[in-house]
C-alpha cells in the first residue's frame, strides 16, 4: 500500500487552498484518498494528516465518524439500499433480503470476488424513486427484486462502467479557479 | 386549492439541460445579482425582509432577521446547507442537481447582502452528482465573471466553495455542518451562543441558510420581495416545495404556494399526488419530515401553512410529506423512524444516545411479536425521559432538537393507535402483511 499519487497530492494540495483554514480540507481530502483505494490506508490518512496539519490518529478519529469513509477495504461496488420510512413503505426490505440471497452476503459484507459490498442505507433522498439503491454513489430506483437482479449483472458485466466509476464521489469533481476575491488583503495578513 | 402561481425555485426543471450555464443565462440567469449589484447591501436585504422569506430547512426562521443578527466584523462567512439527510425529504437533492446555477446566483446575493467574506455550500457526500455538477456551477460562475474579485465591475468579490459531506445525518444541524466543515466530527455546539451569527465557523459570524432559501433570492430580487409576499398567506410567504413520498399513486415533488394550497389538495389531487395507491385509505400522514408528529385525515383540509400546522402541534419542518395506508403498520413504522435517530444520535447527550436505543429496541420486539403489554406505556415513559413532558415544541435537555425528535412519530402513533401495538403482544406477531414492493415503471 501506498499513499496518495503524484497525482493526488497535486490535486489535494489546490484543495486546501480553497480554505481558510487547512484542516477544512481533512473531509474531502479523505474523499480524495478513497477515491484511490477505495478506503482510508494507513498511508493514505498520514499523507492527509501532514496537509492539513494534524495527527493520523486525529484523521482516524475524524474518519470513523463518517459512514462514507472506510478504514476497511470494500468490494468495487458499494451496493446501499435504503430501508428508511419511504423506501420501506413501497417494500425496502423484501428488496434487501433479496439481495443478501442473491449476492449470497449479508448487510456489511462483500462478495469474495471482491464485487459487491452490500449496505443498508438510511434516506438518500431520492424518496420518490422508492426503493432507492445506490452504487458508488450514484442513483438507481425504483428497484424491485428483479431490477435489483439486472442492476447488479449490469454492473458485474461493465455495462454500467460509464454511469458508475469505481470509488469516490471527487473523481469527476474539477476545481480549477483559486481563491480569487480577497488576494492582496490575503498576503498582509498572513 | 391549487393556484395558478407559477413555480418560483423549479421554473426551469422542464428542460433536460437546466443545469448548465447556457440554459440558466438563456432562462434569465444572472440578471438577479446584476440587479442586487446595482443595489446597496441593505437595500436588497430590506426586499428579503419585505418578501417575508421564511428559512426552508426546517427550523422555518425568517431569512431577513437571521441577517440583523450577524454580529459586526471584518469577516463573515455564509454557508449554504445543502446536506438534506432528513428521512423522506428530496427537494435540495433535486435543486443541486437539476438547477445549481439558481443556488450559486442566490448566495452570491446573500453574500453580498451581509457581506459575507466567502460562502461555502456544504453538500450532502452523497450526493456525487450534485457534487459534479454545483462545482461545474461554480466554476461557469467564475468564468461569466459572477465570482471572483470583481464581479460583474461592481467592485464587490466573493469566492465560493464547494465543500463534500461525509455520510452523517447530524451535520445539518447548523453547529455540527460548521464544525465539518473545520474538519472536525459533526458534533453540535452547546448554545448559547444559539445562532451562528454570533460565533460561527472560525469564531466568525456567520449565516446559515438552507439551499431552497437560497434558490428563492434571485426571484425575490428581480420582482421584488412584495411581489413574493403576496403569494401564500400570512407569514408563509411566496410558494414552497414539497416532498411527497409513501403510499401515493404519484410521489415526487411538487412546488406549490404556500398556505392556499391543502394536504388534501397534495395528496389527492390527480395532478399532485393522485390518491392513494391501490384505491386504499389514508391511515397517517407525516406533515414535514420524519422529526414531526403525525396528522391524520382530519387534517387533511389544512393548508400548508407554517402558523397553522404549528398550532395543529406538529410542523411544515422540511416540507415532506409522507402518507401512510390502512395496509401500513404504524408499528413498524414508528420503529423504522426511531431506528433512525438511534443511528445518527451523535451521541454526546445521554437522553439522546439512551433513549434512542431504548426505543428502537422496545418498538422492535413489539413488531417482532416479542412485546409485553407493559411496553407501550414503557415507551412513552422513554419518551418522557428525551423530551420531558412530551409537549409541543418539545422541551429541549439536550444541546440539539435530534433528541427532542424521537418522541414525534412514537407518542403519535401510541396516542392514535394503542390497540395496534396491542394486538401485536396478543398475537406475537405483526397483523399486517410485509410492505408490498412497487415495481418499476
Ligand atoms: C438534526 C438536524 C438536522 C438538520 N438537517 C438539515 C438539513 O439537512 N438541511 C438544512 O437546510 N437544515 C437542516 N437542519 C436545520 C439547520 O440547523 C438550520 O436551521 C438551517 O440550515 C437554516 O437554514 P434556513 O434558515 O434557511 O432554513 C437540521 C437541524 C437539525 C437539528
Ligand atoms: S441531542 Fe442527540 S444528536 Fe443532538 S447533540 Fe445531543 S446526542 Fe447529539
Ligand atoms: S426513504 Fe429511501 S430514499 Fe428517502
């Protein structure tokens, strides 16, 4: 395991730029590094630690308040279905049980290829495509238990490669213009 | 009644690119903060006082006051809360997506208005999509000379940013986004002070506002805030818009003015969300959002009104409305909700943190058919112990309203449906059938 690329660091480095402060950018730095692994190395939480000027261990703790951020490796597809009051009206759980059936996992646990993680999601506010599932982050409903069925072959066949990258929700955000408005002022202060 | 005001926050949603920078400068884009531009700070803070512009992110405090309250400083902050995790609510999710350029315009205004040294829109993690396209927004602001150190040659500058969420229902709380949003857990600050104007982000001053506040501003400016106050009735100005969502034919949103328009006129007309689905008979609904006690059909001719829903002893809230049948277990349903809260308690306060888990457990052996008779009244006395009195507004003990909102959708379903928690300890098992699956299409 390594930490963050070349790459990465170049672009976690205009990210903290963006703030007043440099430990604001610890959040999305954390996206950033996931977005590479698909959780939080060890590597990963120190380089973020020594960019917005505090311990690894408080980048941990931060982290784990989190449920996006992962300490732990997950499959390539984060499959979460939401369960909550909405979803689970227009039959959330009869969805998640079969999808624990069909991917032969529990809530909380991945494939052993590696493909699926499976997780009980509260709102995701997309309440009015009830059952609401998302993949990496990105919208699918309403889903019943056939529709979970094609979901999950369309994603284990590539089909859904343009729709769904794998990991992270920074990877098709681009942040080019700096902090512009207070740029002389900015200077005599620091 | 359903009026003929024209849709206000969702004008541009019929066309597929409202998104993009081309459709909102060709919709009117921009003219708003043109003409707040050419307006002192304090003028185009009088119209939103005059538009009697009431915060949509719940707490429904009027956005011009929250301003007077900016303690004076050489540097403020706006931040824009775009976390939108309230169970069954749908409507910033869809004004990221769908209209972001609306939400940048409006706080470029609000900034200007309180002289807000940079704005931050903090945005649900989740929300990936949203995420591309607000700093898409952005970064088009910039390049059309909306952002910067001169925008538009007014002299005016502002830098905006972006800021990603992490999966935590708590960080709407205003406190608890700030401290996200310095990096830190979402823990909520203790009160006083109780507004953010006083201290906020950095120890700064700072304004709070909710997405679809924002997305009102450049309406109100460029047709003045007279022109919103006459929509609606009352204190609940201008149009709003609604979430509805459960055992609907036609769930979805649904921008409607405020006050004129009924819960009946919501749920059941053809246009809006068409009866309820199957032909089946309203049993409960939910008037705003999953932290607001229940109302029942006798509501229904009640208008979406902040005062009067208020007094009925619940709350517009979040402005998500969910309908529930006669198949639907109010059993289960109080349990999901108060499950809910358990998660997300953030934990610091121990009425919070006990009590959620208590009711979560007590609610789930009930349903499972494993309850005593002695466990409904256990419940509300749990309840009691979060929100003493189980008044409303309930009476607060904990640093914030998470807490206070457990007791809504349990004392709501105890009070009305006793003999349904009931039959499920008789019987040992849940009278209703699962939740049937709607399918798709
Ligand atoms: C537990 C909790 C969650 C909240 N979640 C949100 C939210 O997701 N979005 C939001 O705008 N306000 C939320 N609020 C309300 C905010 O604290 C704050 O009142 C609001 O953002 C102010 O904006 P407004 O005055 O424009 O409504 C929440 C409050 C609490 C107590
Ligand atoms: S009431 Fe609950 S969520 Fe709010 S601060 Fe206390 S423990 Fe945290
Ligand atoms: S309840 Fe499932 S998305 Fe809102």
């Amino acid at each position: 395991m390594s930490g963050l690329t070349p790459e990465n660091l170049h672009k976690a480095e205009t990210i903290v730029a963006l703030y007043p402060e440099r430990r604001s950018a610890l959040i999305p730095l954390c996206h950033l590094a996931q977005a590479q692994e698909g959780y939080l190395t060890e590597e990963c939480m120190e380089d973020v630690a020594l960019l917005c000027g505090v311990s690894a261990a408080e980048v941990r703790g931060t982290a784990s308040f989190y449920d996006m951020l992962h300490t732990e490796p997950v499959g390539r597809y984060v499959v979460a279905v939401c369960t909550n009051i909405a979803c689970m009206l227009a039959g959330a759980y009869s969805v998640l049980t079969h999808a624990e059936e069909h991917l032969g996992i529990r809530v909380g646990q991945t494939t052993h290829d590696g493909l699926f993680t499976l997780e009980e999601a509260e709102c995701l506010a997309g309440c009015d495509k009830a059952v609401c599932v998302q993949v990496n982050h990105r919208f699918f409903g309403p889903v019943d238990r056939e529709g979970f069925d094609r979901l999950t072959g369309d994603l284990a066949s590539g089909r859904l490669d343009d729709e769904v990258p794998h990991h992270g929700v920074l990877n098709r955000v681009e942040r080019t213009h700096e902090l512009e408005a207070h740029r002389e002022s900015e200077g005599a202060e620091r | 009644m359903i009026t003929g005001a024209k849709p206000i926050v969702t004008a541009r949603m019929d066309h597929e690119d409202s998104y993009t920078i081309e459709r909102y400068l060709a919709t009117g884009g921009y003219e708003g903060l043109r003409k707040a531009l050419g307006m002192t700070p304090e003028a185009v803070h009088e119209e939103v006082n005059q538009a009697s512009l009431l915060g949509r992110g719940g707490a429904g405090f009027p956005a011009g006051r929250k301003w007077s309250m900016l303690r004076p400083a050489p540097t403020t902050y706006l931040v824009v809360n775009g976390d939108e995790s309230e169970p069954a609510t749908f409507k910033d999710h869809l004004l990221i997506e769908r209209d972001p350029h609306q939400i940048v315009e409006g706080s470029i205004i609000a900034a200007y208005a309180i002289g807000a040294r940079q704005a931050f829109i903090f945005c649900r993690g989740e929300f990936a999509l949203g995420l591309e396209r607000l700093t898409r927004a952005v970064e088009d602001a910039y390049e059309h000379g909306a952002l910067g150190e001169n925008i538009f040659g007014s002299g005016f500058g502002l830098d905006l940013v972006v800021h990603p969420g992490a999966g935590a229902y708590i960080c709407g709380e205003e406190t608890a986004l700030i401290e996200s949003l310095e990096g830190k857990r979402g823990f909520p600050r203790i009160k006083p002070p109780y507004f953010p104007a006083a201290i906020g982000l950095y120890g700064e001053p700072t304004v709070v506002n909710n997405v679809e506040t924002m997305s009102n501003l450049p309406w109100i400016v460029l047709h003045g805030g007279a022109a919103f106050a006459a929509l609606g009735e009352g204190s609940s100005a201008g149009t709003r818009l609604f979430a509805l969502s459960g055992r609907v034919e036609r769930p979805g949103w649904y921008e409607l003015e405020m006050s004129k328009t009924t819960f009946r006129d919501l749920i059941y007309d053809p246009s809006l969300g068409g009866g309820i689905r199957n032909g089946n008979e309203l049993k409960a609904f939910i008037p705003g959002g999953v932290s607001a006690p229940w109302f029942f059909p006798e509501h229904l001719d009640m208008g979406l009104d902040q005062d009067a829903v208020g007094k009925a002893g619940s709350m517009l809230g979040s402005g998500s409305i969910v309908v529930m049948d006669d198949k639907t277990c109010v059993v289960r349903a109080a349990w999901r909700i108060s499950r809910f809260f358990h998660r997300e308690s953030c934990g610091q306060c121990t009425p919070c943190r006990e009590g959620a888990g208590w009711v979560d457990k007590v609610l789930r052996r009930i349903e499972d058919g494993f309850g005593r008779e002695e466990d409904v009244d256990l419940l509300l006395d749990a309840c009691d112990n979060i929100a003493p009195g189980l008044s409303w507004p309930p009476k607060q003990t904990t640093i914030c309203v998470l807490g206070p909102s457990i007791p809504s959708s349990i004392v709501s379903a105890v009070d009305r449906f006793r003999d349904e928690f009931l039959v499920h300890v008789k019987d040992g098992a849940c009278p209703f059938p699962p939740d049937e699956v709607r399918h798709a299409g």
